[in-house]
C-alpha cells in the first residue's frame, strides 16, 4: 500500500491560522515571528485566507483579524459541552455555597472575555451580567489572573495587541508599563488579583484555572464592596474559589482525554 504523506504546506498554513486566531489579531511580520516562518510564506498564506473569506483586514487599527467563517471551523471543539458538563457544575456549587455569582473568563482577541457565570442562579444578583461582551485585559483581575499565570513571549505580545487597538487603555487603567509588569508579578506571586468597580459597587476576586501550569481560564467571585470588608472576603472566598478552580482543571484535563479517544 501506498504510503501517503501530509501536505507540509497545509500544515504550515494552518500554524499560521491557528497563531492568528490566538493572538487575536497580528501584522505579517508578527505572524512570522510567532510562527517561526519566512515573511514571504507567510504573507502567501494570509493572501490565501484572505480570498476564501478566512482573515480580513479592520477598516480601522492594525493588522489582520479571523473572520467569523473561520470561527465555524471550531464548532466541532466543543467548548460549549465542557463549560456546560464540566465547568459549569463546579461554578454552581460554590454559588450555592457562598451565594455570590461565579464567573469563568479567558482571553480572546486580546480582551477579556466572559464564557460563563452563574448570575442566574445566584440570590444577590437582581440583574443577570450578560456574558457576550467583551472588557479590556488590563485594569480587571480576571485578565491579570490570565496575563500573570502565561508565558512572557505571549504575554508581551497579548499586552501589546491591545495596547495597539486601545493606546489609552494603561492611562484608564491608572498604570504605566513599567507598573503594569510589577502588578502581575506581584499577582503571580500570591495567586490571586481584585479589582474594585466603584460605579457598580462591586468587587472581583479573581484566581487561575491552570493547565501545565499556564491559565486557560480565570474563576472569579463577584461581591458587594458595602457587604464585605475585602480582607474579610479575600479571607472567606479565596480557598473555595481555589479549590473550586482546581476541580475544574482536573475535570477539563479528563474531558480532553475523553474527546481524545473518542476521536481515535
């Protein structure tokens, strides 16, 4: 029988997509940087993508973005079913043992995102938060939790895309680059980060859900400043949150292998 070989061009190409759709957005030369290629390669590839509808350019900012055609291409990933099988239980426990909502969040195309919470479920929340939109990485504990606990190269490069989509973002955020690189340092060190958000009255606790020991999500609790003092909080939530978050990376990993072999 014929031994058929893979089409190494193909596999190239698809580096190049997958390293886009991480980053969230990224010129040639960065793409060729974070892909290990010669520009012209990859410049190639992008033009390919381009024409079958896959990446396009943003009339406004820089570089190039994964188009929604190619998100369909993730539909068979699942995410949706881990969230929903694995993570979500894990979330509701905790709510229903300290009441206040839970929130599991990552990071996609260089912002914040919210995947899940249990607002519906938990009995201080009047107003459900929707989980569809999207926040700035800095100046929220859940994105320093991500940008704290992930490799330097990716991190320079997270912060960097989106100080390039939003130059003011550290001003707002009350931090220069400089004490941007010491707060995460500093929330690496102790494992954890909050955030005050004095217009909504609230208070985020924020910890990693690690793989490798790298976050591939944040687990947060979200409290009333005026019902708990924050030590008080940090005190009470932190070992549930991290326990919690814990559980959630052991049954994330065994859902993986499951889907492993399953697809064998």
């Amino acid at each position: 029988m014929t031994k058929i070989e893979p089409l190494e061009g193909l596999e190239r190409a698809l580096v190049v997509l997958r390293v886009l759709n991480q980053y969230g957005g990224a010129t040639i030369s960065e793409l060729a940087r974070l892909a290990d290629m010669p520009r012209a390669a990859v410049n190639r590839y992008i033009v390919t993508f381009i024409k079958l509808g896959y990446v396009f350019q943003p009339k406004s900012g820089r570089g190039l973005r994964v188009s929604a055609k190619a998100m369909e291409l993730s539909r068979g990933a699942r995410t949706d079913d881990w969230i929903t099988t694995q993570a979500y239980p894990e979330m509701t426990v905790l709510c229903r043992d300290i009441g206040w909502p839970i929130g599991l969040e990552s990071i996609m195309a260089a912002r914040l995102a919210i995947l899940a919470n249990t607002d519906a479920v938990s009995p201080f929340v009047a107003k459900p938060f929707d989980t569809q939109v999207t926040f700035p990485l800095v100046g929220r504990a859940a994105g320093h939790v991500l940008l704290a606990f992930t490799s330097p190269q990716a991190r320079n490069d997270l912060i960097g895309l989106a100080l390039t989509d939003d130059p003011g973002l550290l001003a707002r955020a009350g931090l220069t680059t400089r004490k941007l690189t010491a707060k995460l340092i500093e929330v690496y060190e102790r494992g954890y980060d909050t955030q005050r958000v004095a217009r909504a009255n609230w208070v985020v606790l924020a910890v990693p859900v690690l793989t490798a020991g790298q976050a591939r999500f944040s687990l947060s609790v979200r409290f009333k400043s005026n019902a708990l003092p924050l030590e008080q909080a940090v005190s009470k939530f932190l070992p549930k949150l991290v326990k919690t978050s814990l559980h959630i990376a052991k049954r994330m990993a065994g859902f993986n292998q499951s889907v492993d072999q399953g697809d064998l």
